[in-house]
C-alpha cells in the first residue's frame, strides 16, 4: 500500500482504488471538506503527475473523461482549491510523491486501464439529501425533487413566482459555472420542453452566483443532480427529447371504424397535452385521421 500523508490530506492506494481524505488545515476548501473522503477506482483513472516547486509541488489525478458527475457537472471549472483530485506536496515529501506515482502508474500498465472515456459514471456522486444557500437562493436535492427557495436578494419577478420543486424525471441537464472577474456565476437545471436563455438573474430554475465563499458548494448540487441523470454518452446514443413518429391512422378501415379513428383522435390529443407531439406533428397526425373518417 502506498500512502502520502499532507496538510491539505492524505492519498492513499491499495492496488484498486486510491482513497482522497482532505486534510484539516484551515486552507483546504469548503467544497473539499464538504465532499469529504472520495474513493476513486483504478478504473477511473486516465493517469497521474508531480508537478514540484522550490517550497511546495502538487499531486494530480486526471480521470477518464465520463466517470466523475461531479467534473462533468462543472465542466472542468473547478479551480485549484477547491478541486479533490489535487493535493499541495510539501518539498521534503517528494521522494514519497514519487514513489507514489510509480506505484498507481505501475497498476495501471499491469492491469491495462484504457485512458480513454467512459460512458457510465464510475463515481457516486456527493449523498444526498443536501441543501446549499448561496447567491439568491437554496438549493436542496433528494434524490428525486430539486428544491429551489429564494431569499431576499432574489431579483422581485423572479422571487414573485416562489419556491418551485422540480422532479429529477423532468431534468435533462445541469450545470454549475463559478463567478468570473464581474460576471456573475450560477446553478441552472434544464427542464424538458422547456429551455431557456433568460439570465439566471431572472431564470425560475436557476441561482445566481456572485462569487461568495459558499459558492462551489452549489457544485455539489449539480454533481448529485447529474450523478441520477443518463449518463452524457448514452443521452447522445438514445436523446432524451427524441420524439416517435407521429402514429399513423390505419391504412385502410371499414365502415365500422369509426369509434376506432374517435379513439385515435383522443390518443393523438393525450399525446400533444403531455408534449410528445409537437403542434405541427399533432396537426399532420389529426388530419390524416380526419380524412379517413
């Protein structure tokens, strides 16, 4: 087993898995210290690398594109404090950093990980429930309802409408951006059929950031979120908003099916109310029947 014991935390590897614990100095980040101790199979990982210093260097972890949501969720917008697969390597520890890296290197040529990506999550994703307040509003998250509360600060058009619950089965995608120079930040979720480019200043379904020191903690929202969603390769494979061929009318009915072609009429309008028609497609769809009838 190698193991590297710092002040912003300890690596340790057990020819599996590698096991990130942050540290207890008062330097390591909320969102580190929120996340806590994350277990990262060999799996996962697409390589490793010791970058020193005169004072201090630093271990990384790069992992395979597809396996984290929590990297996915924030499209690699993490900076140096808060990201869990860095760790600050004091000078007179770099033989064991070295050593370190030799020995996760060598299990990955041994047991031939590909460093390509991936296309199921090989991480969890932060527990849920979890509630974070930040920027204009609260996020909570259960595992299946996104809770959306705003507080004073919440622009008057957007708080007017109120809190607002959205169901996990209703999202297709989620995203986390941190506060740069004067623009501002924000957790957005995409609700389906219904996108949107409003700023989340004004957006129902997203909190504005403003660069606060609770902010990233809105990433681990996203992470969760994202962890419970298709996985981003087989969204691509099997889109979520691909819509079916409008039904077609039979092709050649008898004069006795006439209550059939009412029950068609009344499934294709079923099927424009719950949205899985478009107008158009309802429209083309209704009038082939009509024309049978």
């Amino acid at each position: 087993m190698a193991e590297i014991i710092q002040r912003d935390g300890t690596w340790a590897f057990d020819g599996d898995a590698l096991r990130l614990t942050p540290g207890r100095d008062k330097n390591v980040s909320l969102l580190r210290r929120e996340l806590g101790e994350l277990v990262v199979p060999l799996g996962a990982l697409a390589g490793i690398s010791l970058e020193q210093g005169k004072k201090s260097g630093r271990l990384r972890l790069r992992l395979r594109d597809g396996a984290d949501p929590l990297l996915h969720a924030t499209g690699g917008r993490l900076t140096e404090p808060h990201d869990p697969y860095q760790l600050i390597v004091e000078s007179d520890r770099y033989g064991v950093a070295e050593y370190f890296v030799d020995e996760v290197r060598g299990a990955l040529l041994l047991d031939q990980v590909p460093a390509g990506p991936v296309d199921t999550y090989l991480l969890p994703g932060p527990s849920v429930p979890l509630s974070v307040s930040a920027g204009d509003g609260t996020a909570g998250f259960d595992g299946e309802r996104i809770r959306l509360e705003w507080n004073w600060k919440t622009e008057d058009a957007k708080a007017a409408a109120g809190a607002r619950t959205l169901a996990l089965t209703d999202i297709t995608g989620v995203e986390w951006h941190p506060a740069a120079g004067l623009e501002n930040g924000h957790l957005r979720f995409t609700v389906r059929h219904a996108p949107t480019k409003t700023p989340p200043k004004y957006d129902p379904n997203a909190v504005e950031l403003w660069g606060f020191k609770k902010d990233p903690l809105m990433a681990l929202v996203a992470a969760a979120v994202q962890a419970r969603l298709p996985h981003p390769a087989q969204a691509a494979a099997h889109p979520v908003d691909a819509r079916p061929e409008p039904p077609s009318p039979p092709v050649a009915p008898t004069e006795d099916d006439h209550d059939a072609l009412l029950r068609r009429l009344r499934e294709l309008g079923e099927l424009h109310r719950t949205g899985v028609l478009t107008d158009e497609e309802f429209a083309l769809a209704k009038q082939a029947v009509l024309k049978r009838m």
